[in-house]
C-alpha cells in the first residue's frame, strides 16, 4: 500500500460524492434525520471498518456525523481510505 499523490487523490475525489481533502484526510460530513438514525448509520459503518480493517476517525453530535479518513501506516491517504468512503456512502445511500 502506498501514499497516494495529489493527482491521484482528486482524481479519486471525483469518483465520491461530495467527499474532501483537508489536511491530509479525506472528510465528509452527513446530517441525518434524529440521533437513532445517526447511530444506526454509524454502527452500520463500523461492520464495514472493521471487515475492511480501516477505522475513521468520527464525531457525532445529535444527528450529525462527521467522518475523516486516513491511512496511519503511509502517513497520509491511500486506496484503503477511497475503498472504505466509497462504502460508507453506500451504507448512507439506503436512508437518504
């Protein structure tokens, strides 16, 4: 697994929707409909993590949620962080 450069990291960025890169982290934020929603959501997407081995780093506040993405052992993003988003939005993609 590598570190992915800038060009391949918005290029990537343009496969996700509505996902971005600040400070070395791809993040998005979701709101949802009550905080049961949100943290069925979220439970949802710590099944994928952890069959994925890939845990984000989150903030939940009510029925927000936020999650940043990034990969410790390249100290920056790689395909992992594009291949859990790209999950996470699916799991999304059922409620909304």
């Amino acid at each position: 697994m590598q570190k992915l450069s800038e060009i391949e990291i918005n290029e990537n960025l343009q496969k996700l929707n509505h996902w971005n890169h600040t400070h070395n982290v791809i993040e998005k934020s979701f709101v949802f409909k009550n905080f049961d929603e949100a943290m069925e959501i979220i439970n949802k997407i710590a099944s994928e993590a952890k069959k994925q081995n890939h845990h984000p780093e989150w903030t939940n506040v009510y029925n927000k949620l936020t999650i940043k993405l990034s990969t410790h052992d390249v100290s920056g993003i790689s395909s992992k962080d594009f291949d859990l988003a790209t999950a996470i939005d699916l799991i999304v993609k059922q409620y909304c």
